[in-house]
C-alpha cells in the first residue's frame, strides 16, 4: 500500500524532473484517457509544435524589424506540465501554511534588557551571560531550518518534505500533529504525487471506459510508464491498441 510518505517522496525527487520536462518534447507513448486520450495527444502534440512554430516566426520577425536586438530562440514551453507544478505547489504549501499555523509553536521571545540592581560584581555577569543565553536560544529558535516559514523559501520539495518530517514526527519546533491533521496530509500529498506522475507518465495506470465493448463487456485501458496504451474487453477477450484491433 502506498503511503503518504512515499507520496511525499515522490513530489521531491521528481521535482527537478519535472522542470526538465517543460522544455523537453511530449512522450506520444504516454497513457492519456484511452485510445482516443492517446489521439488526442498527438493532436496537441501537433498544435503545440504549430503554435512554437508561430511564435518562432513572429520572433524572428521581431529581429528583422529590430537588428540591434538579441536573445536565443524561444523554447516551446508544455503547458500541460506547468499548469501541474502550479498546482502541486499550490497544494502543498497551502497544505503546510495551515499545519505549521496549528502545529508549530512561536519563536522563543528574547528577553528584554532590564536594569537591575546588583549587590555584587559576580551577580551582575551571572546575569549578563544567562541573558546573553537565552538570546542565542531565541535566535537559534527563529532561525531553526526546521521551522515552516510563510516568506522566503515556499517551494512544493520543501513544503512535501517539510510535511513529510511531520508525518514521521521527526524534532522540531512542532507538537505532534494529530489524525485529522495526518488525513489532510494524505489527501494533499496523493493528489500531488498521482499529478507529478501523471506529468511524467512514471506509473503504470489502469482505467476502465465508460462505454462497453460490442458484446456489453467491460474495457480495461491499460498503460503508462511510457507505454502506448492497451485496450482489453473482459467479455470477448478483444485487444484494441492505438493502430486498431489486434485480436
């Protein structure tokens, strides 16, 4: 069974190869929804190369009109996985905006100076270096790596294994998050991973058509991993793959 870690995990190691793919070309072998899915890619697939093509030419002829202008060729972009790191990183930063708001305690406070007076030279360092401490402590405290922080460093790697060390209940400046909160995680994180490698094509899927097969059976559309998509009828035994019937 697939845990929320594995998930987690999931989203932070592929990450990189996510922003890889949105530069690279499409893999037309993928499992999309079905065979007519499949089609469907290669349609988009030509329109993503007509659309490249266009902007390609309206930049060159950017060039001509401005000689002085220079830059390198615009890379076709994927949308279609842009549109998913947008949304996993969506997902799980706001997952963990709301775990640390409940979860994570505040910075240790530091201590304002105070005059004071002392009867002995000796009492007044003992003082000095206690309350030289306890500001070390309260830096070190607001400044733990550990710590969720809503500026800064808000990417959808962190923020899954920054989740991820609350679901193993690893240290830090957090209480133990409860049930409710862990099934919230999961919810997040599954969806996240079943995106990332639905981008990727990394996990072999199974998918069941709406409509039946000729003889009222059930079709399974099998695929993924960078496989062509099969299709497969429980009652006759036909196979379908994207170049027609194949028994």
């Amino acid at each position: 069974m697939t845990t929320t870690a594995t998930h987690l995990r999931t989203v932070a190691l592929h990450w990189a190869d996510l922003r890889e793919a949105i530069g690279a070309p499409a893999q037309l072998g993928a499992f999309g929804l079905g065979l007519k899915g499949y089609l469907a890619r290669l349609d988009q697939a030509d329109a993503e190369q007509l659309e490249y093509e266009r902007h390609q030419a309206a930049h060159l002829r950017s060039l001509e009109r401005d000689p002085i202008q220079l830059g390198n060729r615009p890379v076709p972009v994927r949308l279609a996985i842009l549109d998913t790191m947008r949304a996993v990183e969506a997902a799980l930063v706001a997952c963990a905006d709301d775990i640390a708001h409940a979860a994570q305690r505040a910075p240790i406070s530091v201590p304002a100076a105070r005059k004071a007076d002392y009867r002995t030279l000796r009492e007044a360092r003992i003082e000095a270096a206690e309350r030289e401490r306890q500001q070390q402590l309260a830096h070190a405290d607001a400044h733990d790596p550990r710590r969720w922080r809503w500026t800064g460093r808000r990417t959808a790697p962190y923020a899954a294994l920054w989740l991820l060390a609350r679901i193993e209940r690893a240290p830090g400046p957090c209480r133990r998050i409860t049930e409710q909160e862990e099934q919230r995680i999961g919810v997040v994180a599954k969806g996240a991973a079943d995106r990332v490698e639905r981008a990727l094509d990394i996990a072999a899927q199974r998918r069941t058509l709406e409509q039946p097969c000729a003889c009222g059976g059930r079709i399974d559309v099998h695929g993924g991993e960078g496989r062509a998509p099969l299709a497969h009828c429980h009652g006759c035994g036909r196979v379908w793959t994207e170049q027609g019937a194949a028994a």
